[in-house]
C-alpha cells in the first residue's frame, strides 16, 4: 500500500509530504478552494506567536522547564485571581492554587535534599558502583 502525497511544493521547491485530503490531490495548506482558509490560519498563528512572546517577557516567563518557572506562573495566575471579585470560583481558584503551591514547594525541597545527599555520598556511590 502506498502512502498518497500532497501534489503541492514548498515554499523551498520541494514537494509537499502531507497526506492529501479525501478525494483530492492537495492538502489543507495546498487547496485551491482552501487558499483564504490556509491564509487565515497562517496569519492566526503568526499572531498567536507574537502575543505568546510579548506574554512571556511582560510576566517574565521562561518556559515550564524548572521548579522556579512554575512558580513563576502559579505567582501570576494567583495574584490575578486574587485580584478578581470575591466568589466561589475565585476562592477555590485560590485554594487549587495553594495546593499546587505546597507541592512545587514539596518537590524543591526534595530536590534540595536529594542533591545535598548525593553530593554527600558521591565518592561512595561511584565506590559501590564499581
């Protein structure tokens, strides 16, 4: 069985290596009669990048890599609910919030310990080991 491939090219000149769609030669982004469609979601998602990067750098946010960052963002979004009018949601936004708070703080201090033991017992470890 032979896999069917989008009979458009690229904006480099190679062909196109998406599946087409049903009953046609072209994908999405290659149709004719999707052409505005494609455009718009072109344009959709460049926005969505630039809003993502000004978002970042206005909360200074890196990422979702490291403890530090989750708290960064569990430290905005709780400092805009708690700005929010008082209310059911809102009071148990916050408590969602402090629970996942005790556990980020949890985790670190594991962390902590578990780097202050290795480091602790390194030249044993490597001893053991061979």
């Amino acid at each position: 069985m032979t896999t069917r491939r989008c009979k458009g090219t690229r904006v480099g000149g190679g062909r196109c290596a998406a599946p087409p769609l049903r009953e046609a030669d072209f994908c999405f982004w290659h149709h004719p009669e999707h052409e505005a469609e494609a455009e718009q979601a072109r344009k959709l998602g460049g926005q969505r990048r630039r809003r993502e990067k000004i978002t970042e750098g206005a909360y200074d946010l890196d990422g979702l890599a490291s403890i530090p960052a989750l708290r960064r963002i569990l430290e905005v979004a709780l400092l805009d609910t708690l700005g929010l009018e008082n209310s059911v949601a809102r009071n148990r936004a916050i408590m969602s919030g402090d629970l996942a708070a005790s556990k980020l703080l949890e985790v670190g201090e594991q962390e902590e310990r578990l780097l202050a033991i290795e480091a602790a017992l390194g030249p044993r470890l490597l001893k053991g080991r061979g």
